[in-house]
C-alpha cells in the first residue's frame, strides 16, 4: 500500500507510541499529537529511536490532525468527548480510527463504562459527523507493539459504517507483520470489542500474560476478503 | 475428572445438543430436558447416535434438573427470565452453567439485547440466589461440535464468582478434545463474553465461516491455572 500519513491524537500513551512505531516501521509517515508540543516531541523521538528510518514528528494534537490524512485517537477514554469536540473542526471529513476502550479499574476488577452513545467510535462519530469512523486495533498489546522486531500474533477485528476508511484501516492492521485484519461488521458492533478489552486484561492479571486475540475457523488460514 | 450429571435446561437446540453430544462423549451422563417431553426424548436419540455408549435420556425440565448435579442452561434468551424463575426451587444450591447470549436479529444484523441485571448469567445469579452461577461455552460454534470425531480449536473463557463452580466448569471444558479454558474473572465480566458472540456470528456471515477464538500470550502454549 502508498505510505499513508498518519496523525496520533494523544500517541504519547503506550498503546498510541506502540501503534505508532509500528506503522513508522512499515514505512507510514507519523505525527504524534499531544497536548504538550514538549511530550509530542519526546515521543516522536521515542518512536524513531525505533523506526530510525521513519518519517516521525511531534506536534501539539490540533496542528498534527490538521496535517495527517488518518486520525488514529489513542487518548484515555476520560479525555475522548472533550478532546474529540475540540478537534472537529480540524478533523472534517478525514478517516478516524478510535481505539479507545472505556474502561475503568476498580476494586481490582476491570469494568466497561456506559456510553450513552453506544461506544466509544460511535461517540466519536456522532461528535465528528463528517468523518469516516472506524473502531479497531483495541486487542493489540502495547508492550508487544513496542518489540517491532517480533511479529505480532495476533487478528485485527476492524468495524465501522465506511467501507473505503474500513479497507484502508484492515490494510493499515496488515502492514503489521503476522497480523490478519477482519472485517467486524458496523459501526454499531465496536462496543463488543471495547469492552472485550475488559476480558483481556483480566486474563493478563490472571495468568501474568499479555494476551491477544485469534479468530479460528476463517478461510483456510488464508487472509479473505480482508484487502 | 469423575463423571458429572449434566442437565440441559432447553438441550434440544442446536447449541445445547452439540455440548450434550461433547460431554456425553466424554463420558458424562447426561439428561436433555425440554419443556415437551417427547422432544427431550427425540434430541436424547440424537445425543446416543452421535455417543452410543453415553447414559442419555430426555425429561421435561423440572425433572432434568432435579436429576442433575449440574445444570446446563442453552435456551433461548426470549425464555430465559421465566423459565428460570419457574425452575428455581428444583434448582436450588446447584452448579448452573449460563450459555446465554441475549442476541436479536435486526435488519441484517446481530445486536446485543440489554439485561437489567447487567448480562444472562447475571440475571441467573439474580433468580438464583442459592445457585453457583457460572458463564461459559458461548462462542463454541454448536455445528462444529457436533462433529465429535474432530477436536475442536477453541478456548472457553469462564467467569463466575464461586471458585469451585468455575473450575469445575473449566474442567468440564477441557474434557472436549483440544479445548483449553480460560478464567476470565467474576461474573461481571459474563457480558462481555455473551456480546461478544454477536461479532462472531458477523465473522461467521462475513466470512461465510465457523468461528471460534483462541486467546493468544498465555503460557507457553501450556494450560495455566485451569485445572
């Protein structure tokens, strides 16, 4: 696939740095966005002191999806309406890929919030109605995505209402060495794999692991329908 | 393990019968309950032709579950609040094994139905007090477990909050062939197993396919803390 380039809103997170140096490695351009221009431009350097070949740079997060084609949102769940809101004006009617997934720890236990909008990609598409939202890449590990030498075993479950953004967003996933991209179905389905988020990192904390998802019984090991 | 008395509250669909066709292989004696009688006694031939040498037999359920030492609950989500309710004083203090998912076809697609007590299994714990409610078996494909001559490539995630209900449940699991469990921590987390059924089922439609998952990351392909 033509190098795409790709904006961070809040990549100076571990799933976001994790996500990011990954795509830098495959040969995407990156811009980390961050509301510290500071903390953009430390990560930007954490990401190509992995990708040392990469296009990467730190931007606070207006000017970064300003400049990107694809808005990936990585930012705490806490922060995602307001941070979101903000933003619209700047995101129009580019591809955002959300993945965030509300969460909240408590008492031990790891718990889904309530998002009066369904999920948290469907309140990112009611807040940016112009855009093309897809939900994907929530089961992917953010210490595994951090060692870019390794593949990354895992399957990509991609959802969304937009089939162009949703085939970019599956061929993005497959730009990941060892994974496979799938289509999820709408828009309307991400609040599954969000909160199957829940499930994974209880399996962590349970059996001291970093876990990841495969899908069983597709194809024949192939990859259909995903490109 | 030693043998278990399995009861199927509504062992006559096709979920139910695969399970039943599983442990009965396993050597398990099973009873398949079903509001009519005769159609208990109809899904039992079933069972005994695909595990000719199990103790099968049909009741109606009241009668399955007050033989039972554990009960296996597979209907439908439309009956699953009365049928409970009206079954809870034969069910008492027992083992109840929630395979529920609260899904509805709409328009094309799959949709998680919202239950007031938070998931299925959690509405069984609710009409159950004095039950061990335990949450299992949901994305295990009900076609590919009746083919019983082939082991199936699947982990089960268990939840629940009674530590000798869920491992017994998760030793259950692994009596089918290939199967790994999994403890996926306390019966909040019971929903997000059932919703996600709904993206598996969109696989399965997308991808003309029977999926299962495979949790990936967990021990060194080993079986942790399941037995």
């Amino acid at each position: 696939m033509p190098p795409e380039k790709l904006a961070f809103v809040g990549g100076t997170g571990p799933e976001g740095l994790g996500l990011a140096v990954r795509f830098a490695a495959a040969g995407h351009s990156i811009i980390i966005g961050s509301r510290s221009l500071e903390r953009a431009q430390e990560a930007a350097a954490k990401v190509r002191a992995k990708a040392p070949a990469a296009d990467v740079e730190g931007r606070v997060n207006q000017e970064a999806v300003e400049a990107g084609e694809i808005v990936v949102v990585t930012i705490p769940f806490a922060g995602h309406r307001d941070t979101l809101e903000a933003l619209a004006p700047s995101i129009g009617a580019k591809i955002v890929i959300d993945v965030v997934s509300p969460l909240v720890f408590e008492g031990g236990q790891i718990r889904a919030l309530p998002v009066p909008e369904g999920s948290a990609a469907q309140q990112a598409q009611a807040l940016l109605p112009g855009a093309a939202v897809v939900a994907a890449f929530h089961h992917l590990d953010a210490g595994s995505l951090m060692n870019v030498e390794n593949p990354l075993d895992a399957d990509v479950i991609v959802c969304g209402d937009h089939p162009q953004a949703k085939l970019r967003t599956m061929a993005l996933a497959e730009q990941i060495a060892s994974v496979r991209a799938l289509d999820g179905g709408p828009l309307a389905n991400s609040r599954y794999l969000e909160e199957f988020t829940a499930v994974l990192l209880t399996l962590n904390k349970n059996y001291n692991a970093h876990t990841a998802l495969r899908i069983v019984g597709i194809g024949g090991g192939g990859k259909p329908g995903s490109r």
